[in-house]
C-alpha cells in the first residue's frame, strides 16, 4: 500500500479557477507558495474536506479522503490566525480534538498537558488564547494539530501573524517540531523564507495552477515565473533565442555567452547590472539607456528598477554608489550587463 497523499485538485472558488495536483510523501514537508489570491489556502481546505471537489481525489495510504466527511480525515490543521476558541483555555483547546475523537475528558486533557509541554508552553494551561502572546497562541494551534496525531498536518501561514521578533524564534521551533512528524506536512505560504526554512520541496502556485516545483535550489536558481523570480531576487524574462542572441521584448535583445535555439528564459542577478549616468566604455556586451522608474532604499543596499524600452531592467548597487551617482526617480541612465552573467534555459 502507497504511504503519501496524492491530491487531484479541481474547483473554482470565486474568480478562481484552482487546478492542482499534490504529491507528498511519507515523512515529506511541501511548502506550497505562492502570491495572494493564487489559490493556496483553498488547495488545504480541499485537502481537508472543507470544500467540495468539483473534480480529482484525495488519496491518503490508499483511501479516497474525497469520499470521507472532514472529521473521518485523519488531519490536523493549523490555520493562518489559529482559530482558538476564545472561551476556552490553552489545555481544553489542545484536549478539543482529542474529546471528538472519544477520548474521556481526563484522558485528552492528560494528554494535552503533555503537548503543551512539548511545544514549551508547560503551566500555561489554564490561560485563555487572550492571555497569551502571539507566538504562544502559534504553539497551542500547532500542539492541538499534533496532539491527535495526524497523517497528514495543515499548514496555513502559519507565521504570518506573528511580530518580526517573534517569527525567528517560532519558525525555529516549528522547524523542530516538523522534523519529528513522521506524516506528511503541507505548509502554504507567501513567504519564501518560511518556505525555505520549513519544506524539503517547494510547489509555487499563481492563479490556481502549479507553474514550478522542486527542491528550494532548483526553484530559486532557474525560476520559471515572474513570482518564482521575485522569491529568488532574480531578473527573468522570458524570449526566444538564436544562436548568441535572445530576443525578449520590442526593443530588448540580450547578447549571451553561448548559442541557444528556440524558446529561453533569462535570469540574472541584480548585482550583475551595473548603473552610469553616461554611456560606459568596457567589456559588457549589454548596453542600454533607460530611465529610473522606482529607487528601494535597503539598509546598505539600493535596488533600482529602471525601464529600458518595453521592460524594466532591477539593478542592485550600494547606497554609496548610489548617493554617488544621485539618482532619483525619472531620471535618464546608462545600465550594463555582461553576456557571462546571463543564464539561459528552455523555457
């Protein structure tokens, strides 16, 4: 018997059409990630029976979840703002579950108490979710997920509620506690580092469809979307290529190192561009005049996105450079790339 969770995802929500098929292994963590409004959350709650198909399964071990009400699931779910139950305390939330699956009230608030000390939260079992701090709140959803000890553990934006302090701290702590999860784990988020930190695989999802998947280097080293580019701090377009050349826009062509054929991406990093207020002299073989469109000043780091015919072009420079060269936004530069610092593959 197959010891995974296969999912056939077909259903429209909204304005959304989601259309998504999920593989995760034994023991695998997935991270599905993705911008808002692509269809994340809705693929979990489908996994969890808290929408209907409108076509696909869910497998589980070989048992079509699709065909079992959401309380036959063996899952647990930790939801983006945790939903604990305001009247109840730490450890009647945590034994919750527990109660619906039968056991006697001793028994799952005994067993609560010991998943409330597994997530470092022992003696605080008889504050109420007010009482508590962001990241507490977190380890009580995620020790009440656990505690009935799922196949398969639901993950929605799990850290996005917590404080920038906060979320180092818990995502560490959250990492732990996966890598002693013998199921299968499905984190959605819109975070790459969350993603990074906390799956051994990565699904990026835009619009309701799967448009790349893979380990965390295969997505952020050769992205295959404009979101996928953005997690990796990439420039990407995409064109077509004839032998040293590569044809992205109206007026855009790229001068590679190599020959290609046929449909191509592009990428490469914003550190590779370089910024002149004149025309530069030297070995690029990319040279193009644009304008500055939007300058994002971060900490010792200036990203400038500049608009260089019908695309925009991001360049990465120090603030020195930056206050050096006294640029702002509308004003005309020079940008320059060498053909080395381009990577190119088939779209």
């Amino acid at each position: 018997m197959s010891r995974d969770l296969v999912a056939t995802i077909a259903l429209r929500i909204g304005a959304i059409d989601v259309d998504v098929a999920l593989t995760v292994g034994e023991g695998q963590r997935v991270a599905v990630l993705g911008p808002n409004g692509a269809g994340k959350t809705t693929l979990l709650r489908a996994i969890a029976g808290l929408v209907p198909l409108d076509r696909g399964s869910v497998v589980v071990d070989g048992v079509r979840w699709d065909e079992l009400a959401p309380e036959q699931r063996s899952v647990g779910v930790v939801f983006q703002d945790y939903l604990l139950f305001p009247h109840l305390s730490a450890l009647d939330n945590v034994a919750y579950g527990l109660r619906r699956r039968g056991s006697s009230r001793a028994e799952a608030r005994g067993r609560a108490a010991e998943w409330l000390a597994r997530v470092g939260l022992a003696g605080l079992g008889p504050r109420r979710p007010t009482e508590l701090s962001g990241g507490q709140q977190q380890r009580v959803a995620l020790a009440r997920a656990l505690a009935v000890e799922p196949r398969v553990l639901l993950l929605d934006e799990p850290l996005a509620a917590l404080d920038v302090t906060t979320r180092g701290e818990v995502r560490r702590d959250l990492r732990a506690h996966l890598d002693a999860f013998a199921g299968m784990v499905v984190v959605v988020t819109h975070d790459p580092v969350d993603a990074m930190a906390l799956a051994d695989r990565v699904v990026i999802v835009e619009d309701g469809h799967v448009v790349q998947e893979g380990s965390a280097l295969d997505v952020t080293s050769r992205p295959r979307s404009s979101f996928a580019a953005d997690v990796a701090g990439l420039n990407l377009f995409r064109g077509h290529a004839g032998d040293t050349g590569v044809h992205v826009g109206l007026d855009l062509d790229f001068v590679v190192s190599s020959p290609h054929d046929g449909d191509v991406f592009a990428a490469f990093h914003p550190r590779a561009v370089s910024v002149h207020v004149a025309r530069p002299e030297g070995s690029a073989r990319n040279v193009w005049h644009g304008t500055v469109e939007d300058v994002d000043l971060r900490g010792g780091i200036t990203r400038l996105r500049v608009l260089v015919h019908d695309q925009r072009i991001v360049a990465e420079i120090t603030l020195a450079a930056y206050d050096d060269l006294r640029l702002a936004v509308g004003a005309p530069v020079w940008v320059a790339l060498k053909a080395t610092e381009i990577d190119v593959y088939p779209a």
